[in-house]
C-alpha cells in the first residue's frame, strides 16, 4: 500500500482532500451503514469511528481511486467491529448475517442513492399531517409508546398507523427505483 | 438490481421486517428472521431497504428539512433550551414531540405554552380535515362458540379485519372478504389475510365459497397456492401438512415448483410439505359444514336475544336507574317507553323524526336511527341526583357534526349533563358546573364546566357496528370514567374547582341537541347519524366491575 502514498502533500493539503473526499460521501456511508445496524444512535457511533479510521489510513488513499469504494471496505470493517463489540443487543444480526448483509450492501450504495431521491418524491406526496407524524415518529430518542400514550391512542394503534405509512413510502419508493416487473 | 419487492415476501417476513423496524420484534422471530435471512438474498435486500427507509425518516426527524422543523425551533427557544447543535439534539427531543404532537391534535400554538396534553383534550379545537379512510377488507360475518387463544383479542361478529393473523382456538367463524369470497374457518386455525383478493391458511380447516364476482380469489397453504376459478372448496392444513378438496367448480393450484394444475369437482389431493401432490380420497378432512353453520348461527342469535331479554328484566329492576329505553315501539304511537319498575310513564320518551329499525338481533329487536337532522327522543325528567352513569348501545354510521349527541340537558342549565362524541371519536361527558361564570376555556361561551374527554374511541373502519358505550360522574370520588364495550378506557379527576355534587336532567334528549326552551340566533345540529337500541340512565356510579357485567349480559354474544 505504501506505493499508494503521496509523498509530496503536505499534511494540510491531505487534510483538506480528506474533509473533501469525507464530506461529499459521508451521507452515503450512512445510508450504507444504516442499512445494517438497528438504530440511528448505532450508525452514528459507526460514522464517527469509520471518520477517525479513514482519517488514519488516510495515507494509504490513492486520491485518482474511486473514495467511497475504499471507504465501504472500511465502513465494513468498522460496522462488524461495532457489532462484535454489541453483539449481546437483541436487535444486533449475527455475524454470518450482518457479513453478507455488508458485503451485498456495498454493492447497493448506488441505489441508496436512488431511494434517497425518490424518497423526497414519495413524501411530497403525502399529506403534511402524514409527513409530521413520520418526522415526529423516527426522531431518535422519541419513544413511540409515550407519543402514543399523549396522542391518546394506544401503542399498538400508534404502530399500526407508522406501518401503513412506512408501507406506503416503501411501495412509491420500490416504484421508482426498481425495475418494472414483467407483465404475468 | 435483482427486484425483490417488500409485498413480494412471505406475509410472516413481511411482519418479522416490520417489528424489527419497530424494535418491537420477540426473541424468538428475530431468530427465526436471522435463518431466513441466511438463505434468502431477495429478504436481505428488502431488509437492507427497509432499515435504510427508517434510516432516512430518523435523519429528517433529527436534522429535518420537513416544516416539523420550524416548531422544533419555535420549541427550542420558547423553553430556553440550548440551540440546536450536533449532538445536544436529545436534550430537547421530548418538547420537540410534545409541540409536534400538539400540532397533530390541531392545537394551536398558543395552547402549547400551558400544558399541551392536557390542554388538548379538555378543550374542544377545531380538527384537520382530510380524506377518511377505512381501514380493513373482510369482516367478520359470523361466530359460532368461538374461543381465541389468550395472546390474541376476541373478535366480535362485525369487527372489520386488515392484514394480519387471524386466529381461532375452537369453534366456527366465517369471515367476509369485501371481494365477494366467503371463508368459513374451524378452528384451532390460523389464517392470514393479505388483502381483499388473498390469504394464507397457516393452519386449520377451511372451507372457501367464490362467487363469480370474486373469482380469482387466492388462497394459500404453507407450500401451494390456490386460485378459485369460481367455486367452493376446503384446504385444511394441520403441522405443515395441507389437504384440498373442490366441492363444487374448479379451481387451479401450484404445489411447491410444480406445475399448475387444474382441479374440477369432487377431487381432492394430497399437498406435503416437502413432496408432490398426489391425489387423494374425498372425505378425508371434515370440513365446516356451511349450511349447518347458518342455522346454528341463527339459532344462536336466537338464543342471544332471550339472554338478552332476561337481562333487560333484570335490569329493570335496578333501584338506580333514573330511565330504561330498549325502544321498542308500537306504531301506533311516537313514544317509546321508559321501563324502568316501578313503571314511570312520566318519563317516556317522545320520539321526533327519529326512524324505528332493526337493532342488534335484525326482526327481533328495534332501535331509532336518528340520521335525519332533526331526530330526536324528547324527555323531561325532573329531580335531584347525586352522580350519572351513562349507558347505550349505539351504532355509529359516521360522525358528521362536530359534536354527535348521545344524551344531553337542553339549557345546558347548572347540574345538566351533556353526552356526546366528538368528531374525532373521543367520548365526552359534562356537567354545567354554574351556568352565571365565564367558561375560562372560552371566553365568548357562557358557563363555567368542563369537558372530559376519552381518547378517540371509534373511527371510520368501526362504521355500522354496535358498541357499548359507558361514562359515569362521580362526585364522590371526583372522577370520570368512560367505557366502551366494558373495559375502562380513561378516567379523569375531578378538581376542587369543577366540582358539582347536585345533578339535575329537566328536559332533556336522546340522539341530538336542539336547545328549544332557549333562544339563540343559531340552532345546533348535533344529531348522531347512528342507532340507539338501549340507553340507562342511573343515579349511582357504577364501578369498573359492575360496567363489566352489565355489558357481559348485555352483549350480542353469549358470555
């Protein structure tokens, strides 16, 4: 890896092309490992310790290679780390699992972003009362026992109506971004 | 991209995907969820997007370009919390949801500054409106000694049902598919439904009628799927084993990877979980005998109305009660009678408008739609009582006023009752605390009270059924209760301020409000465009238990 290098810049110049090349893909990394862990505080603490590892093999980049490639082996790596270390969670796949679950899932990181888009699309087309509840529903740390408990309903109500929801943005969402099916 | 499609997966992942998104997934399906996920690429990828979607909405909730985010702010700076950097985010998350959620309610934002909650539901705010949506696609036709396993929820004869497991411990249920498809389960049975086109025999026996406007009708067993090409026929499936009989028609099946194959009247086959189909011997499963479960069902309902019948006699005689209508009605007059005993003709009721028609044993027992504007049961009951407990059956169409009158005082006058429900399905109840005050809620609203509100307990998919709806005032325990269908469903305090301990009726009405000894430039229209079949009134405040009974006795179904 050390042909890799690049001798010549300077430590600030690298630092520079490091917060470039990490700021324009950081979302997608997310998505990437959003797509395998079980909740939203579980992709931060994977985000931010995949930042400092790329950061620190940051040396090893070949700035002419594809970025977010590289940085999906290491967004990989980081997320069985994080799982290794959780892996009494309840909600945490098992290794065999979460393997292939990473491996396929770096392949999807395209279509990610495809779903990203369609998803603004999909929400447009909900009622802003619809759009409020699902906001308000997955904002981390809000418990939907305690929404519903206040909204006056029951949580098994509550839940039922975010399923349908989620139901409904996933079908417009699969709409848009997968191939049609062929006629029967 | 290979297209794996959430609604192309197995109902069951589809359920293990969703509660894991949820995190409310058990033990034992996450690890039943992980094998799967093991084998099945098409899983994965759904998988991978479905965490991805949450993924997506739990960012816009937390960094939010969604209009939520403006009152997250509005919140933020009202409460001197700290601005919104980074990783302070959880800090005020709670507020943020109290002011989204008010926001939900219709409250306004002004409302929000005092107790949001609380403010929401004891004062009456104007509602969004949008398009209602029914919920569900087959209901529940008919029950013959039906038992449910203790994790799941009894189901009443008329309770619509969506996608999800329905399951029978023992006994008979037909279920109506809005497709036109009847299927009459035995159980022990598990059956999921899919839409109004499909469902899954997990376990059971089940016997399928299709009539020729729900020809298409799929039904599947654990590894075959059955199309009905316009028949009736009987799928039973007991440990992963199915079994198909056609009784009449045709229908055409897929077992496994085999081919399709067409099966006419009077042949059945065999369906292994893990081997063709082969063909078997008609008989060899007992299916639900559809007829006989007809007229078993009548006669049960039959049977329902008798208990029903000594119950009302029974009742009757309670010293508590203030009133007893069952609505029963000769045509020869316009009253109906109050039956409580002794017998008080005094305090029959007028009936104005409102139509007699079937209540809940159809040809047996009468109930009053009040769907016109001007329904109404007119009453006057004089007297001093020491606490209200309200009791009706009622069938609700729709809820097309603002408020929908069950019972209410006429002036409104102090220590009158109003019953009603609200738009948005919450029960009320109220008691004019001093009709001299100012409503604080209100300034341009005579009267100093307060409203009680239930949680939202009907909407649009409960539309045509019959419920048992109770509230009780009690001032002596300063509380009140509502009930629906016996069970206990809010309870709220009665403060020092709003506190009356002489309650009165006078003229009064039963399905609409029309205030008629007051004048006032406006007149209410309040009527419930439902039916009533029983209403009590009683002078005492009947405890959880007591609700309880009196709608076990009462009830469509014996108990």
């Amino acid at each position: 890896m050390d042909d890799n290098r690049n001798p010549t810049a300077s430590e600030d110049a690298r630092y520079e092309l490091f917060v470039e090349r990490f700021a324009r893909n950081e979302a997608a990394l997310r998505r990437f490992a959003g797509s395998m862990l079980p909740s939203w505080s579980d992709v931060d603490e994977v985000v931010q310790r995949t930042a400092i590892a790329i950061w620190r093999k940051f040396d090893q980049f070949d700035p002419d290679t594809d970025f977010m490639k590289w940085a999906c082996v290491i967004t990989r790596f980081e997320v069985l780390a994080y799982r290794r270390k959780m892996a009494r969670d309840r909600l945490v796949f098992r290794e065999d699992v979460m393997e292939l679950m990473a491996e396929e899932g770096a392949d999807e990181i395209d279509h990610r972003r495809l779903e990203h888009d369609a998803l603004e699309t999909c929400l447009a087309a909900m009622s802003e009362k619809e759009r409020r509840l699902l906001t308000l529903a997955y904002t981390p740390g809000v418990k939907i026992t305690e929404l519903a408990e206040e909204a006056g309903s029951t949580a098994a109500a509550f839940y039922m109506r975010l399923k349908r929801l989620r139901r409904r943005l996933m079908t417009c969402m699969e709409g848009k971004t997968l191939e049609p099916e062929p006629v029967p | 991209m290979k297209s794996t499609r959430f609604e192309d997966l197995p109902l069951e992942e589809q359920d293990w995907i969703d509660a894991y998104v949820d995190g409310t997934i058990t033990e034992e399906a996450f690890s039943k969820l992980q094998e799967r996920l093991l084998r099945s690429p098409g899983l994965r990828s759904v998988m991978r997007r479905s965490l991805s979607l949450r993924h997506e909405l739990q960012n816009l909730g937390a960094t939010g370009d969604t209009s939520a985010d403006s009152w997250l702010h509005a919140a933020s700076e009202q409460d001197n919390v700290i601005s919104v950097t980074g990783t302070t985010f959880t800090r005020w998350l709670p507020i943020a949801a109290a002011a989204g959620l008010a926001f939900l309610l219709g409250l306004t934002f002004t409302g929000l500054r005092t107790h949001p909650i609380e403010e929401a539901r004891l004062t009456p705010v104007p509602t969004e409106t949008e398009e209602h949506i029914a919920e569900g696609f087959a209901v529940v036709k008919n029950l013959i000694d039906a038992e449910w396993p203790e994790q799941s929820d009894p189901r009443q004869q008329g309770d619509t049902l969506g996608a999800e497991v329905f399951r029978l411990k023992r006994g008979l249920a037909e279920i109506q598919f809005f497709c036109g498809a009847s299927m009459t389960v035995q159980g022990p049975a598990e059956i999921a439904l899919r839409s109004a086109w499909e469902a899954t025999c997990r376990e059971g026996a089940v016997r399928v009628q299709v009539p020729p406007a729900a020809r298409g009708f799929k039904l599947h067993g654990p590894s075959t799927e059955i199309v009905d090409l316009g028949t009736e026929f009987g799928l039973s499936v007991r440990d992963g084993k199915a079994h198909v009989e056609v009784f009449d028609g045709e229908i055409e099946f897929r077992h496994l990877s085999e081919a399709a194959r067409l099966a006419k009247r009077g042949s059945a086959w065999g369906l292994p979980a893990n081997g063709h189909a082969t063909p078997s011997d008609l008989g060899e499963v007992i299916f639900p005998d559809v007829r006989n479960f007809t007229l078993q069902a009548r006669a049960q309902r039959h049977t329902d109305f008798e208990l029903w019948q000594s119950h009302r006699d029974a009742l009757a005689r309670d010293p508590r009660l203030i009133a007893y209508y069952t609505f029963e009605r000769d045509d020869a007059n316009d009253l109906i009678a109050n039956v409580a005993q002794p017998r008080n003709p005094e305090f029959d009721g007028a009936v104005v408008l409102a139509e007699t028609t079937d209540g809940r044993w159809p040809g047996r027992k009468q109930a009053l739609e009040f769907r016109r504007p001007g329904s109404r049961v007119r009453v006057r009951i004089p007297g001093e009582f020491s606490a209200f407990t309200f009791m009706c059956w009622a069938r609700i169409d729709s809820l097309d006023r603002r408020y929908n009158a069950l019972f209410m005082g006429d002036g409104y006058e102090t220590g009158e009752p109003h019953w009603q429900i609200r738009d948005d399905g919450s029960l009320m109840l109220s008691v004019m605390v001093d009709d001299t005050r100012p409503n604080p809620f209100k300034a341009d609203d005579a009267g100093f009270h307060r409203v009680y509100f239930s949680p939202p307990i009907w909407d649009r998919s409960m539309a045509g059924q019959w419920m048992h709806l109770t509230s009780v005032f009690d001032p002596a325990n300063r509380q009140v209760s509502h009930f629906v269908n016996g069970r206990r469903v809010s309870r709220m305090e009665i403060v020092d301020e709003y506190l009356i301990k002489s309650l009165r009726i006078g003229n009064g009405e039963i399905g609409n409000w029309g205030q008629p000894f007051r004048e006032s430039p406006w007149f209410a229209i309040r009527n419930l465009n439902g039916r009533i079949d029983e209403l009590a009134i009683l002078n005492a405040a009947l405890s959880d238990d007591e609700v309880g009974a009196l709608h076990s006795r009462s009830r469509a179904g014996r108990h």
